[in-house]
C-alpha cells in the first residue's frame, strides 16, 4: 500500500512486503512486534530520540559495548533519529507518515498528544493510516496514565501467582512474557485493521494494554476460578487438569511426560511395564488421575529412577507417548528440529558483527524462510538515505 | 471474502466479520486461535468428530458435567459433527470449505494428506483458501511425525530452564503458554496471508510449530548464550538484565518494582528515603546494579518489610515508580483496570448456564468491544442450520 521506494537493506520478500512501518517504540512490547511484521516482509524505520535512541541500546547484554538484546529485536529494520519537538524534524516525521501504512508507539497514553500527533488529529490528516499504541496498561481505564514494564504487569494480571511451587517463593516467567504478549497482540490488531482497510479505505487506532494481554494468556486459571470461586494457586512442573502432564524426575536428570487422555496414559502404562497402573481406580480417567497426581507420580518416579532419559525417552517415543528432554537453551537452540526449521538464524550488530537470533515461527507456503536477515541499525544510520527518499535533502534537514 | 451467509449466533462486527474459518482443530493451539479470530469478528465453524467431539469437552474443569475449559476458549464458535472417512460427510466438508477463507487444523503432520485434504489436493481445488496448521514440531524436519503437547515444547524449547529458582526443582509456566504462544502465531499467519491474498488471489499454507513459538518468546535468554556461551539458568522473580526488577518481599506481602533506568531508580530511592543507594557505586548505573541485584535486593528488602503494600504502592506510584501488587487470579479479575478494559466477558456453556472469561485484549476504534459473547457449542449443535444454509438437507445428510 505504502508508495514509499523499497529501501535497500537487504530485506526480503514477505506477505507484508508492500507495507511502511514507523516506529516509534522502545524497548521491547512495540518492538518485539515490528520484528515480527519486518520477518513478515514489511519496511520498519524506527524514529530513534537523538539523546540515545531506544532504551534497549543500553540494556545488556553486551558485546563490545553493543547491546544484543538491542540487536536481536531490532535486525532488519531502519533508523533515523529525530526530535519530536523540533519543526525542522517533525515536517520529516510528518513526510514518513504521509508514507506510512502503520505506526507504532508504546509511550504512556498521552505524550502523543502532547506532541500533536494524538490518533484524532493523525486520523484526520492520514485517513489511511493505523495507529497501534501498545501500552501498559491500556489508553482507558483509572490506571490508564500509569508506566507499567514486563515484571509489573507479570505481578498484576496473575501469572505469578500460577508460576512456581506450592508454599514457594514468587516466580517471573523467565522471560518478558509480559511484552511479547502485548507484542503478538499488537501485530494481531495492526493486521486485523489492514484487512478492514482493504474494505473501508480508512485506517483505525489499535489500543493493546500488556495487563490486558496478561489477562488472554490466564487460560484454564480463569476457568479453574470461574467454576470453583478459588483462586488457584502454583503447580511446580505439572499442568492442573491433565494427569500425567509434568516434569518427572528420572536417573541422573528429568523429562516431560504429556499422556493427555486415557490411550496414552495406557500405552505409558504399557511402555513402562507399569500394568497395575491400568487397574487402580485412583488413575482410571484423566480427572482421577488429576485428583490423585501426587500418588502417580511418585509411582511414577520409582520406576524413573531405575534408568537416565537415554534409555527412557526412546522407549516412551516408540509407544507413541508425547515426551522430551528438559533442555537449556543451548540445548533447545542446538536441537536438530529447531535447527531444520530454521529457527536460528544470523544476524549482526550494528558495527556488522555477527549474532545469532531466534528465527520466524510463521512459515509461509508462498515465501521463503530466510536463514539470516540484515543487520539492527546504528543509531540515525539510515538519516540520509531516508531523507534523500524523501525529497527533504535539498532542504538541508 | 465468504459468500456465506451470516449465521444468526448473534456475534458483533468486527474487522474480520467477512470470514469464514472452518476448524478442525482440538484442545488448546488451534482452538485458541480461532477463538482470537472469532473475537474479531470471524466466524468460526468447529467441525467435530462424531465420537465425543474436540478432546477439550472431556477436560475439567467442570459444571455440571460441562467443561468451562472447553466453554472459554470456544465460545461465540459453531459446531458441526462430522466423520472426514464418511462419503456423506466428506461432501458437507467440502461444501464448507468451498465457502470458506480459512481452515484450522492442529493434527499430526500427515493426517490430514491420508485423509485426502493435504494442501496441494486442498490448493488445487481452493485455490483462494488459507490453510493453517499447528503441530507440536511443524510439518519439516525430522521430528515432524511427533506429538507433542504444551509441556513437552515448554520443556525443550528452554522457558523452563529460565523459569523457577537457581538450584531448585524444574517450574513450568503455569499457563499452558506453548499452545498460547503457537496460536498467536497462527493468527499472525492467517492474517499476513489474508493480506497476501488481497494482491495474489491466492491462499497459501501457514505452518507453525508450537517448539518453534517456544524459541521465539526466549527473548534475551537467547542474546545471553549468544554472548556468553553459557546457557542461562532460572532467576526467581527478578529480571536477568535490569535492576531493581523483582519481587520483593514487604511487610504481610510482596510488591513488584520495575526501576527500568536510572531515572526510576533515583525516584525510587527518594520515595524510599534511601539516599544512600545513589552514592554506592555498586548501583551507579542499571549494569552495576545488576552485577550487584542480590545486596541491592536486601537493602531494598530491609526498608520495604517497615510496612506492608497497601503503604508502599501508593508512595512509588506517587514518585512515578513502575510497580505493582502481586495478585491471584481472583484479584486480576477483580482490579478495576481489568473490569474497566472489558477483560473480563460474560459468555456460557452449551446449556446457557452462564461463565466468566477473558476478555479480547486487541480494543480497535473501529469497532465495539461487547461484554458479551455467545455461548460454546453443543457437539453438532449447529447442524441443521448448516446444512440448510449449504443447501444440502434434502439430500437427507
């Protein structure tokens, strides 16, 4: 849709590869989703404040004094550095928007406002352009005005308090669960108002709060509540209403087992030489195994402990009983299946230093998958090809 | 896109009103992704197997003998039984998706081409139809055939090696977040190549992986080992790169702080009385106080247990300090910007008996956001009007 020339950083097609994203987000919900649309094809320049650019440049870790928690969520895209505040660099804002498909922010609601450009007057002057503002917690509301970062939203909306053991400390999901989710639904939202735009010609405000989206992701939790007026509380390593579904303890390490009906808990039974298994009422059907998951598993875990998950990984494999290692993450990214759907790939830092990143998940039967993608940008580092594309060099900007 | 007509379920507009999906899908990915799409707008035909239906309706918890797992997460969704080996069946099936703009479907790689529905038999006959699949290890490599389930992938795909405490027992996360995950990406599939579809004519086969979602959401875990070499291990409730980012225990309780920069956490000082940390030089700046997060963690907690929450929070929030309550589920549905952003919707089992659940956390200007969603099907409990709207009674199916 974007009339803007195709930029030549080495992007590749995609089924977004006719879109024009700016963006000006930091650090992680609003970029994590304009990675996902710049793996998905589409043009991201970011609009980078001049003091610094995105926070993210200075959080670690770091290698040679560049950030790779920087580089990895921001590969492939564009940046230009500009102050919102000064006329000279807003007439350049303004010409990417008169461009642009799609912005992103992840200010608190309001500083777009303050600046001019709050979704009522950007509608009125770019009837097609979508504006998704990823907040923490959301642009309505009583608590609309207030930051939030992942580990706040974690707190509130109730993950935490299913994460963990039993009596135990509170636990983080290890990683910022909080923004990739706001992230995911942002793309969500972006590409939902597109499909609209194709019908109406107009674009929409896409208003994504990361509380909100810590809420979608509660799953069963609600239910479990919903039903019972209780609120539940941390399982360890085993799903609530799935029996066998956990982490057990083996010789020298543990693996996952998941006999999420009666077929499997049977053919595990079986694969284990554990027939009484089959015959004790306490483990009859998936909810007495779930009232009784304590009793199975330690049953289960006496037989475990007899061998290492070498011997009984292929054995439950071969029965057909969905299992796996616990990896690490070097494991997990030197895993052969990871590797063959190339879900690591090569990018590089700034200075062109090479790093690896997590891949695309989304593969497409019409694009290719590619194996490396461009380098993150160097702070301003595509200001004057993006202003030569402009028509604005002449002017001196 | 679907000359179908609209069914008469009482679903609101959204951008995606003008969809048809048909889905084949189970449990928790697949249905997942439909349900974000019915949210949207899309209509969305479950197409159930004869013999009890999606797995889901046997998983608890339960009602009066009705799932509220399987009520949440299909609500406003319809429902047809049919047997894809049964000629009579076949032809509805294909009826339905010669309307249809999207089929879901979350089998084991290869089921669906034994069944005679592979994509380039379903290409060829549809050519405009998306076909998305979520599998636990995608449709390549050489893991493809396995099952897998949420556990299975959260343990090798590594968010459990970064999730729990050093030194302690393996922690799952405690939603099932590698189905979430793999059905965000799902949506994200069929919505890039919906927008794809828009410029070719042409549907295309979406293909996600519920491992492959898993190294996606590793976030900084991956830039870690990419600079280190060494695999990451699980941190409590703090942020493995930014400090003070954790829970922290208070009088009677925990709150979370998110001192993301140097500016927050000189408010946070001053909101604390603590000078002191702003001349230590183990805290000068967020890679110091990283280094140092367990001393700082005790200062911090030192302070913070002279009064319970309900007499910090309002003191952090006063001095701009991101922080927060940790809530239970309850709590989380209960929190007046939850209520306020709709999160929490009315909807209900197949019987009418009503049921809380989250609500759609993607809020677009352009349309309604309802406080209400039908209810989940009954098993079939939309055949007549499908088969009536598809022509197809007389012939006695």
């Amino acid at each position: 849709m974007s009339d803007a020339p195709s930029d030549t950083a080495g992007r590749h097609p995609g089924p977004l590869d006719d879109l024009l994203v700016i963006d000006l987000s930091r650090v992680l919900a609003g970029p994590y989703a304009t990675m996902v649309l710049s793996d998905l094809g589409a043009r991201v320049i970011k609009v980078e404040n001049p003091a610094g650019g995105d926070d993210s440049r200075q959080i670690g870790p770091f290698k040679e004094g560049e950030s790779a928690y920087f580089a990895s969520i921001n590969r492939g895209k564009q940046s230009i550095a500009l102050d919102l505040k000064a006329p000279a660099d807003r007439a350049v804002f303004e010409a990417l928007l008169a461009r642009a498909d799609v912005l992103v922010e992840n200010y608190r609601p309001g500083v777009m406002a303050r600046l001019g450009y709050g979704w009522p007057a950007l509608h009125l002057r770019y009837p097609r352009l979508i504006y998704a503002a990823a907040s923490g917690f959301g642009q309505t509301g009583p608590d609309a005005h207030k930051a939030a970062y992942d580990m706040v939203v974690q707190a509130m909306g109730g993950i935490m308090s299913v994460t963990g053991w039993p009596g135990g400390a509170p636990t983080r999901v290890g990683t910022s669960i909080g923004d990739i989710t706001a992230g995911l639904f942002t793309v969500i939202g972006i590409l939902s108002a597109l499909h609209d735009r194709a019908r109406t010609g107009s674009g929409q405000f896409v208003d994504v709060a990361m509380l909100d989206g810590q809420i979608a992701i509660l799953e069963n939790a609600v239910a479990r509540y919903a039903v019972s007026g209780v609120a539940p509380g941390p399982l360890g390593a085993r799903h609530p209403s799935i029996t066998p579904f956990a982490a057990y303890a083996c010789q020298g390490g543990h693996i996952v087992i998941a006999a999420g009906n009666d077929a499997l808990f049977a053919a595990l039974a079986a694969a284990l030489d554990m027939p009484v298994l089959l015959t004790d009422p306490r483990f009859a059907s998936n909810a007495a195994r779930s009232a009784h998951a304590e009793e199975l598993a330690a049953l289960l875990e006496a037989r475990l402990a007899e061998a290492p998950p070498a011997v009984w990984l292929p054995r439950l494999e071969a029965a057909g009983v969905p299992c796996g290692p616990l990896q690490n993450v070097a494991e997990a990214l030197a895993h052969p299946q990871v590797r063959a759907r190339n879900m690591v790939i090569e990018t590089a830092f700034p200075s062109g230093a090479p790093l690896i990143a997590a891949g695309n998940p989304v593969k497409l039967s019409g694009h290719h998958d590619p194996a490396s993608r461009p380098p993150a940008p160097a702070l301003d580092g595509d200001r004057a090809a993006i202003l030569k594309e402009l028509g604005l060099k002449e002017l001196g900007l």
